[in-house]
C-alpha cells in the first residue's frame, strides 16, 4: 500500500537515508534544513509485527506532527513529545540531542509516513525529571526504581499485574579483571578467567544520577 501512495508524493528534493543507529540528528538528513523547515518522513518497519510508536532524531521540539492513515487516505494529527538532554560526542564537543516520539503504529515490513509542520507557537519537548523513586506503569506491568544501595546499585522492583509476579533486583556498572599470565593460559575471548584472588567483581563506574521522561504512550 505504501507503494501506490509515495509516487504521488511531490517533494522539492530527492529522498534521502536516515538510519536507526544514529547518535544524534547531527548524522541524519534533519540536520541539512533550517529549523523552519517542513519535513516529510518515510519510517520502514523491518520487524514482522507491527510497531506501536515511531522515534526520530530532531533538531527541536517546534513541530505539528501529522501521520498518513491508509484507510482514510489523509494526514491526521498525531499525538507526540520530544525527549531532549546533552550528549557528548567522540571529539569532546556537546549537544542537545532531541528525539521525537510519535504515537504512530506501523505494520510490519510496511512504510509509514510523517509529516513535521514547523510550528514555533507550542513546543512538543518534554522536560526530564530526577527523583529519588521513579514509578512507570501501563496495563501490564509496574517498574518502580526504589533508590540506591552503595554496595549493590540501583534497586527496581518490577511487578507484572496479570499474574501478581513480583521481581526485585538492582542495577550496576561492574566488570571482573581479567587473569593475565606469560607462563599459563591468559583470559581470551573463547575462555574468560579472573584474576587469582578476585573474589567479587569491582565497580566500574557509580551513577552520578538518574533523569527520565514520561509521557501518555512512552517513557
């Protein structure tokens, strides 16, 4: 279906690629155009299910989003928030990374198609916030982040509603040193081996804090 309708879409330009991987919008095509910029947008979706929202890489959050409905044949106004925060690149330098997060199902293996209306009056952008218990829930499930333990990490309890399962488990950044020795078998890549008298693995990095983005369809 996506075949008959993007030959009769009439663009000033060629299309141009923008893939998944993309760090910031800086490596995608958004960033070529001035902020005032309308955008048309094609999103494939690989998987063989459908996908429930659409994110994309974006040079802020002054836009009306509309999204093609195949069964109407028209553009609709689409729920949709922008999640922004600083991010540092290879070369040291910093940037504000803001991505978009569009209420848009996708069959699988289908195209679906977006329009960003450049619109300065509203901003879609979403402020993060910082707390010491961070709560997500939808229908299935609840994610709590309790606080943070200095031996073991961050702790979250996860509880699924369908069948009253609860998990408790903690998060942390920690490695094992590797054994290294000329005269005997050095840790590889085939077969991994601490270091002699390692007896708990040693933390790598402690979270300097926690900043999340909630919204009505994703967090």
């Amino acid at each position: 279906m996506a075949k008959k309708i993007l030959p009769t879409l009439t663009t000033k330009s060629q299309w141009q690629w923008c893939v998944r991987e993309n760090a910031t919008y800086l490596d995608c095509p958004t960033s070529e155009y001035a902020n005032s910029t309308n955008i048309m947008i094609a999103a494939f979706n690989p998987s063989a299910d459908p996908s429930d929202y659409l994110s994309l890489p974006v040079q802020h959050g002054y836009y009306k989003v509309m999204t093609y409905n195949y069964a109407s044949q028209i553009f609709q106004p689409a729920n949709a928030v922008v999640f922004s925060e600083n991010e540092t690149l290879s070369n040291g330098y910093t940037v504000n990374n803001p991505w978009l997060h569009i209420d848009y199902a996708i069959d699988g293996h289908q195209l679906g198609l977006i329009q960003l209306i450049y619109d300065n009056t509203t901003s879609l952008e979403v402020k993060g916030q910082s707390d010491d218990v961070i709560f997500f829930q939808n229908q299935f499930d609840d994610l709590r982040l309790n606080g943070y333990d200095p031996v073991r990490g961050h702790n979250f309890t996860f509880k699924n509603k369908n069948y009253a399962n609860y998990f408790n488990f903690y998060v942390d950044l920690r490695y094992w040193p590797a054994f290294c020795d000329p005269n005997q078998q050095n840790s590889g890549a085939y077969i991994f081996r601490i270091e002699n008298g390692t007896s708990e693995s040693i933390r790598y990095s402690q979270f300097q804090g926690l900043i999340y983005w909630k919204s009505s369809f994703v967090n």
